[in-house]
C-alpha cells in the first residue's frame, strides 16, 4: 500500500520536464535556429514536393511510388514531432513541455520512427520482387497487397508506440526533471524515474533493438540478392536499377546508422545521443527528397511535366 501510495505522489510530483537542449550557449543556439529552421523548411517543401509529384502524375499507378508517397508524408510528421519544438526551444532560457506533452511526443517519436522503418522495408521488397521476379511483379505487388503491406506499416508502428509509452507512463517520477536533450525519448525520460528501471530498459531495448534488427537484416538480405542478381541483366537494366537501388541503400545507411546506435544497447545514455538524434528526427527526412529525386529520372521526368502543365495552365489563363 505504501509502495502505491509513493508511486502515484511520484507521478503526480513532477507535471512539467525541462530540456537542457542542444546547446547552452545563446550564440551556439542562434547559430542552431537559423540552420535548423532551413532544414526545417526544407523538409516539408521537399517532402511535400515528392507527394504532389506521385499524387498528380502517372507514377501513383506504381507501387514503389505509392511507398515512396507514405514515406515523404511520415517524414513529414516524424520531424514534426520534434523539429518545431526545438526550434522554438532554441529562442527561450528554459525549455519545458508538460508531463502530457512529454509522453504524447514519445508516443509520435516511435510511431512515425517505426513506420518508416516498416516502409523502408517494405520497399526494399517491392525492388526485390521488381527486379528478381519482374515477369510476376504485378501479380504479386497488386494493390490489395500493396495496401494490406502499408496497413501493416501503420499498426506495427502504433502497437512498438504503445508499448513504449506503456512502459514508461507506469513509471513514478518525484524529480529531478530535467532531461539532457532536445526531445522526449525513452532512455533519457527512464533516467528520471524514482524507482529500479533495469528490466523496463531491457524491455524498451528488447523492443526497439528487435525491429530494428530484424529489418536491418532484411533490407541487407534484400539489396544482397538485388546486387547479386544484377550480374544477369542487360547493362541498361543495371544501370536504371542501380540508381533506384542506389538512393534507397543510401536512405536505409543514414536512418538506420544513428537509430542502431541508439536503440541497439543497453539502457545508457551519452553526450553524442543528441547529435546522433540530429540524424534520423531531421537529416535523413530532410536528405530524402535530395536522394529520391537527384537519383531518379522517372520522378524529375515527372516534376517537369507537371511544371509544363502549370506553366501552360497559367498562359492558358492570361
């Protein structure tokens, strides 16, 4: 009853948490908001770019361009998650956001962060199946299938969400409050906690580490047999399945890098982790429309008919 009683004063002790931020010096962090707010905008116009792209021309008909489509709008939202509110930090001597505000942003962080590595994955298969089965690609990547994989993305990220934030809310927390980063994650919130947190962060790292790995393996058994069997094409076809492989081994190296880094270990935390975080909340949704649309001719062959089209539209008018 005693040990209850602690837990719920515990929660109810603490209703505000305080980042200390990327940085605490005012000149490093008015350095920090200028380029962190042009890669902010970056990453929505650029994101946003790709899915008028798909939605308005001929390449929504492809599954790989139906991923690619989710994609840019998960990116959206994941450096939504955190971006704007570090930038807005980075103006302000004390950085808070409530307890609420605190778990909700875990709960966005790892939903979206999950949900990209599912569709990562799942258009890693979507290239297998194109260029090892090309005679069955549409039989097997019909849209039924195409629709139950992207439905699979977003409850696999909702249910790896749910159980983190499960495991931390159940948690008392009687101060301090401060947490050395930019953003509400679970190792650093779990440092917080008035109680023993070992097996929660065996559970968490379990967690994370488990689907990280496995479609690790996955994207790395999937390339593998792509590359290999590359060797049978004409040079043409290697050539254009190069560069669509090219810019998703690229996205998968930047995003899954950082994110083994941080959930692939015990419950620690280090001075990099905020850098390393940098990474994957806001670089790698920032570089993917760089890499998808610098590398692939089909979605600037596109990007320029649309323009043509607008272009006209408006000479129309006049």
């Amino acid at each position: 009853m005693a040990s209850s009683t602690f837990s719920m004063e515990g929660i109810n002790n603490v209703t505000e948490f305080i980042f200390w931020g990327l940085s605490q010096n005012p000149e490093v962090e008015e350095v920090c908001f200028v380029v962190f707010s042009f890669f902010y905008m970056i990453i929505v116009l650029g994101n946003l770019l790709i899915m008028l792209t798909v939605c308005f021309s001929n390449l929504f008909k492809s599954p790989m361009y139906f991923f690619l489509n989710f994609l840019s709008f998960v990116d959206i939202c994941y450096s939504s998650a955190t971006a704007p509110k570090m930038i807005a930090d980075l103006l302000v001597k004390e950085k808070t956001i409530s307890y609420v505000g605190c778990m909700l942003q875990l709960f966005v962080v790892h939903f979206f962060g999950c949900t990209e590595i599912f569709i990562l994955t799942v258009m890693a298969y979507d290239r297998y199946v194109a260029i090892c089965k090309p005679l069955h690609y549409m039989t097997i990547m019909d849209w039924e299938r195409c629709n139950k994989m992207l439905l699979g993305t977003w409850v696999g990220g909702f249910i790896h969400s749910i159980i983190q934030v499960a495991l931390v809310v159940q948690l008392p927390f009687c101060g301090p409050n401060e947490i050395d980063h930019y953003f509400c994650d679970v190792h650093p919130v779990l440092k917080l906690a008035c109680t023993d947190t070992y097996i929660i962060g065996v559970v968490v790292t379990a967690n994370s580490g488990t689907i990280t790995l496995i479609s690790f393996v996955i994207l790395l058994f999937s390339y593998t047999v792509i590359l290999v069997s590359l060797r049978k094409q004409s040079s043409e076809g290697r050539r254009k399945a190069l560069s669509t492989c090219g810019s998703h081994i690229a996205v998968v190296i930047i995003f899954f890098g950082p994110c083994t880094f941080m959930y692939m270990r015990p419950d620690t935390t280090f001075s990099e982790d905020k850098m390393v975080a940098v990474f994957y909340t806001i670089i790698t949704p920032m570089l993917n429309p760089l890499i998808y649309t610098l590398r692939n001719a089909e979605v600037k062959h596109a990007m320029r008919k649309l323009w043509t089209r607008k272009v006209s539209w408006e000479a129309t008018g006049k």
